[in-house]
C-alpha cells in the first residue's frame, strides 16, 4: 500500500527522482504520504501536506488498471520478459473492471478510452451491462430520494 501511494504522490508532482520503500532516509516529498504531515509549521512540513494532498486526488484503481493495461501490452509484444500470458493479463484486467464497475476511480468513460482498440466489444460485455445497471441504479434511487425528500415538505 506504501509503494503505490508513493507511487501515486511521485506521478501527481512529476517527480523523477527514483526511492526505496525500504529505505529509512524517504525523500522530503515522501515523508508526508508514508507517515502523514507532521504537526509544526515548517516550510518543508508545508510541502509534505501539499504533497500528501496531491496523493488524495490519485485513482488507485485506474492507476492499477494502467498497470495491468502496460503488462498485458508487453507480454503480447515480448512474452518471454513476462512471467504470464497476456490473456492471464487481460482476465485479470476484465476481473478488477467487473468487481469496481461502480467505483468512482473507474469511470467507465475513461476506462473505455483506455482499453485495446483490438478487444472486441463480446469480451467487455459484462463489464459495460453491470456499468450501465449500476448507473441506472443510482439515477433512480436519487430520483426516488428527492421524490420522497418533495413529498415530506407538503
């Protein structure tokens, strides 16, 4: 969990500069996303919160996506770098869109322009109906909510 928010932290402020998660010396910017800010008012604590902030705002699923998305991309390309297939990537991407379909750090707009343009639409099917139903879900339960918040102000 530690590495991917560093991760996350380093890509949002476009750090270039390479660290170990487990070194005990973490870079100034890191120190805020591993241990959080700290409590006195110093300029540097200042930009451990800006930088911690700056992690709040990543997508850790679509980051992973991404992942896998490179993964499945160079074990088709260069198979014998790649410990798995990239069909063992692909149901494993087809796997984490199915279980967060509804999740905000998927929206199903941008996970769409970023797909293959060689999947066919059968192999994402499942994953575009259970958007759509949780879609239509929630445009209903809030129609239903501000029904029933209207009918409790008459």
């Amino acid at each position: 969990e530690i590495y991917c928010r560093l991760l996350m932290a380093r890509e949002a402020q476009r750090i270039q500069e390479k660290f170990s998660v487990f070194s005990a010396d973490l870079p100034a910017w890191a120190r805020g996303v591993v241990f959080g800010p700290k409590k006195s008012g110093a300029k540097e604590n200042q930009q451990d919160a800006a930088a911690a902030a700056g992690e709040a705002r990543t997508r850790p699923l679509m980051l992973f996506l991404r992942i896998l998305l490179d993964a499945h991309k160079g074990a088709t390309e260069r198979p014998e770098e790649y410990k798995k297939v990239s069909a063992e990537y692909r149901e494993a991407i087809l796997a984490l869109l199915m279980g967060y379909a509804g999740h905000s750090d998927l929206p199903p707009n941008e996970v769409l322009g970023i797909l293959p343009a060689n999947w066919t639409l059968e192999g994402i099917a499942d994953y575009l109906s259970k958007c759509a139903r949780i879609c239509l879900h929630q445009q209903r339960a809030s129609m239903l909510e501000e029904n029933l918040s209207s009918m409790a102000y008459l």
